[in-house]
C-alpha cells in the first residue's frame, strides 16, 4: 500500500513515551544477510552493491533518527488503543531477503502486475527478492496465528533518482482481524446469519472501524485540528480500498493506503472462519504507509538523501520522542550538471519494429548505473530529450545529471571522473551507443 503527506499542525510526541523506552542500541541490531546470499552468480540477480551496503543499516530502529521518531509516535498513538482492549504486536526485524511468492503472490499481485518486473524489483535469484513493502509478511503473520500487528522494515525498489526516491526505504503495515461476535453486536446481525450475511456485516464493520482508527492516527501525527478526508481507490490485496488524505498547507496529500482485506488471503492463511461457539466468517483490515514520505513533511525534510547522512548537522535536530522537531538547513554546496546522450540499442534484424520497444534501456535501468557510480553524490537524474529518427526509426535519449554532496563541494576532477565511467557502464552494461 502507498503513503504520503501531513498538516501543518503537529501533536507533541512526549520523551517520555516508548520511542526511547523499547528501541535497540546499535549493539543489539542483527547483522545484514551474508552479500554472497543477496549478490549471487544467478542470471536473474539485478542487486547491486550499492543497494547491498545500506541493509542492515536499522534506521527505523536508531532512537534518535527522524524514520524512528515517526514509528515510535505510530507505535504510541496503537499501544493507547490497546488500553481499549485492542493489542497489536510489533515486528520492526523481520528478514527483508523474502520468497516472491510471499511479496506477490500471497498478496494478490497479478502475474503480470509492472511490479513483478526487473526493471521495478531486486531479484536474489527467480524465487527471491528484497521485499517490495513489509505486505510480503502479511500471509506468514496471518498462519502464525497473528490478528493484531505492525510491521516495519526496510523496503527495495528499483527506482528514479529524485529529491523524493531512493532504492531503499522504511514501511509499515498494520492488520487487524475481527471475530463474528465482534461485528455481529455491533450491527445487530444474529448468530444464526448466513456466511454471506456475515461477510456483508463484516466488511461494513471493519471499513467503519478502520476509517476511525486511522483517522485518530492522522490526528495524533498531525494535530487534533487537521482535516482528513477519504478517496476510493485500488489495491489487489483490499476491497473496498481507500486513501486517507490530510489538508497540509492548503493541498491535500496522500498519507496511507488501506481497506479491508481480501477474503481470500484469509482463506489462505486458514484464518477466514472462527472456530468458536458459534462460528461464522472473520473479516479484517490492513494499511501500509511509508515513513520517509510521514518524516519529510513532518521535519520539512527536503531531500531523501539526507536519511543516510552520518552528518552531526543533520542527526543533532532530531531527538527521541519529539516530533517538533523542524529540519534547519545548512550550507548547500552547488550542483554540477553533466548531460548523456545516447541512441537505444539496435534491435535485431529480425522483427525490428517490434524489437525496438524492448530492447529501449529503461529509466530505471540507466537510475541503477548512475547510482552505481556516484552513490549519494547523485542528486538526480532527468530526462531532456527523448527522439525517433524519421528515417531509420531509431531512438535517442538525453538525461541531464546533477551531482551534488550534502557535506562537501565536489571538484570537477571528481565529477568528470564519475560522468565518464557512467558513459562507460552505460556503453558495455546496456549496449546504448553514445552520442
């Protein structure tokens, strides 16, 4: 599920609370996966090292970062419902090196969904990959016997280099499963109600009870004043779906999405059907939210990049416990621009009109070189100029790089140095012809 933004007002997380109470030290994290079992010698293995070298990094469970400031406040606002009678159990380890069939397939993700594709997915092998979203636990939780939990972790997605993307970020997922005798006293149907009847009841039970349960987050995130409203919207693993919306400064931004899950990953999980007195079928909810997307907005945070910084200006703002807390920049060092043009590869002889398409380099494609090279000295990557030759039907693209480090000013040596192993890769990796 997706995530966003937030409201200019902002409750006051108090120090006190879990945030600084339950976290880890650095001593106590578990070691990343051993890199000869995430970049192996398989022909589907796309990891790069670049994206090997920030697992186990534990951001989401560093007390005083801004991505752990963010869950501890989630983890406050459902620990005060559990004083109501509804406990949720938090998973903030779980392995991110998954099954596919765990990421996709028990969550209802077509086979021919965009995301299962290389270009979108860090592939271990065919069977493996670095999860998608923390959903890729949803099915195992659900058969662990689980009917009330959060999950968060990193996630890995092949992606744009922007202010706002990176390969690596943090999720969470929340679910909660619903007992027939819960909604059945609630919307007055009877024990003796048909299944259909049951899951009819359920599902408008579960929906009410999640818009208000998620709704209360937003204010606690966000200020007990802040306007929310609620958009239909598409997920394969809910229905009906929805997106909560807040009002932050005169736009409404997306902050999570959610909605009642699927019958038949509850069927799955063996979990659709109580075995109590009186039976009947459970429903349940779940929602996923992204926690660089909460923090940046909460923070005025402008720049991913800065989540990885080991730099003192940046980690000294944020404290446990308060998400007061407004980022202050400091000196920005100038951004040095290099532009890369380049034909597509050449299709084969054969079928070249329906070769050409796909064997085009991908945005993607072209994001991992680059990221590959500079790291976090990249700043972005921007398409200026995409042409067909009217003649030869060839296709020709140019990308603006600008490359900038938030620490220190980079020399031209440097930067040229790292513009010319990018033309480099771009030429033997992905057999583009440079222009």
């Amino acid at each position: 599920m997706s995530t966003s933004t937030s409201s200019s007002s902002r409750s006051h997380f108090s120090a006190s609370a879990s945030a600084s109470a339950s976290a880890p030290t650095a001593a106590s994290f578990a070691p990343p996966p051993p890199r000869d079992a995430v970049i192996t010698g398989h022909p589907s293995n796309n990891v790069p090292e670049s994206v090997y070298e920030k697992m186990g990094s534990n951001l989401h469970r560093r007390p005083d970062h801004p991505i752990c400031i963010i869950k501890e406040a989630i983890y406050e606002y459902f620990d005060a419902l559990e004083a109501a009678g509804k406990s949720f159990k938090k998973f903030d380890d779980l392995p991110c090196v998954v099954p596919a069939t765990s990421n996709f397939d028990a969550v209802l993700v077509p086979k021919d969904h965009v995301s299962r594709s290389p270009n979108d997915t860090y592939y271990v092998d065919d069977a493996t990959v670095l999860r998608c979203h923390t959903s890729a636990h949803q099915l195992d939780s659900l058969r662990g016997g689980e009917r009330a939990f959060l999950v968060t972790g990193d996630v890995y997605r092949r992606d744009s280099i922007d202010a706002s993307h990176y390969p690596v970020f943090h999720q969470m997922e929340g679910v909660r499963v619903f007992e027939p005798s819960e909604f059945r006293s609630s919307e007055g149907a009877s024990s003796s109600s048909s299944a259909d009847d049951d899951v009819a009841v359920g599902t408008a039970y579960a929906e009410k009870e999640l818009k208000r349960v998620l709704e209360g987050l937003a204010k606690h995130l966000f200020g007990s004043e802040t306007e929310t409203r609620w958009v239909d919207a598409y997920f394969p693993f809910t229905e009906p779906s929805f997106e909560l919306e807040v009002l932050f400064q005169g736009e409404w931004l997306e902050v999570l999405g959610c909605g009642v899950m699927q019958r038949e990953i509850l069927r799955n999980a063996g979990m659709d059907r109580s075995e109590g007195d009186q039976g009947g079928e459970r429903v349940a909810w779940a929602f996923g939210l992204g926690l660089e997307r909460l923090a940046m907005v909460l923070f005025g945070i402008p720049d991913i990049r800065l989540f990885w910084s080991g730099d003192k200006r940046f980690l000294s703002q944020f404290k446990a416990g308060d998400l007061r807390a407004k980022f202050k920049p400091y000196s920005k060092y100038p951004p040095c621009f290099k532009d890369v043009s380049f034909w597509q590869p050449k299709a084969d002889a054969e079928g070249e009109a329906a070769a050409a398409s796909s064997s085009e380099v991908s945005e993607n494609d072209l994001c991992e070189q680059v990221r590959g090279v500079a790291g976090d000295l990249v700043e972005s990557v921007s398409l200026l100029d995409a042409f067909t030759h009217p003649k030869t039907g060839r296709s020709s693209a140019c990308y603006r790089i600008a490359y900038r480090s938030m620490e220190r000013s980079l020399s031209d040596e440097e930067v040229n140095a790292m513009q010319e192993r990018v033309r480099e890769l771009l030429a033997t990796e992905l057999g583009v012809e440079l222009r």
